[in-house]
C-alpha cells in the first residue's frame, strides 16, 4: 500500500491546508469536475454518505474540484448541501498523481496509505454508489 501523499489544498475561502493535518483519520477524497457527468453521480451519492458520518470526526471528506473555471465549480457546491466538504487543488497534484479519469476516489485509511482508488463510476445508480463507499469506509473503521 502506497503512502498518501502530503499536498497543499484550499478550503472555499481559499485558504491552504496541508494534508498532513488529516492524520489518524479515514479521508475520502473524490476528484470531480463541472463537465463531468459521472462526478455529478457521485457527488450526491457522497452527500448521502457524508450525512451517515458527519458527527464522526475521524473521517474527513474532501471533494476537490478540478475545474479550472472557479465561476462552473461555485454552481455545482451551491447544489449540494455539504459545503464544508469541497475543496480545491488548484496545482492539480492530486489528478496528475492519480487519476486516468474522472470521478476518482481515494480512501485513505487512518495510518496514512491509500487503501481504495476507484477511477470513474461502478454503476450509474446514485444509491449503490453510496452502499460501496459506505462499506469501504467500514472496512476501515474496524
């Protein structure tokens, strides 16, 4: 299992957060973009999952936006009710690191390696989308 790695990233606000304060807990991150019809399908299926765990603080979400237009991505995060939850990568490092598409998912488990890595959907069904990620966080919880 690769290390994760550490990597500047920008809350909405535009202020930068090192990953490496993500320590000790699971992160999912989910590379989407705007342009991006599958990304739409697993962004809400995250915002079904990112309900089941929010008052657990040791499982951080990230969905880090990838367009290059700030105006396209704004209109996507105002469509969804988990806006804490999205963040930018504004040098790319994470899609020029890991991902062949686009959605990608990367779950992190709570010693630092990435223990899951999905490269674009596994089905268009918003509900199974969310059963899947559910149970790899689960995995790692244990």
């Amino acid at each position: 299992r690769e290390d994760a790695p550490d990597f500047p990233y920008y809350d909405l606000s535009g202020k930068e957060i090192k990953s490496s304060t993500l320590k000790n807990k699971i992160v999912v991150i989910d590379l989407w973009a705007s342009w991006c019809p599958s990304c739409m399908i697993t962004l809400e299926a995250i915002d079904q999952v990112i309900d089941k765990y929010k008052q657990n603080n040791n499982i951080v979400f990230l969905l880090m936006g990838e367009d290059e237009s700030k105006e396209r991505a704004m209109k996507i995060i105002n469509e969804h009710k988990n806006k804490s939850a999205f963040v930018f990568d504004h040098e790319r490092e994470l899609i020029k690191k890991y991902a062949a598409s686009l959605p990608t998912q990367i779950i992190i488990d709570k010693k630092g390696k990435v223990r899951f890595r999905t490269n674009g959907l596994t089905t268009f069904n918003v509900q199974e989308n969310a059963i899947e990620l559910e149970a790899m966080i689960e995995l790692l919880k244990n």
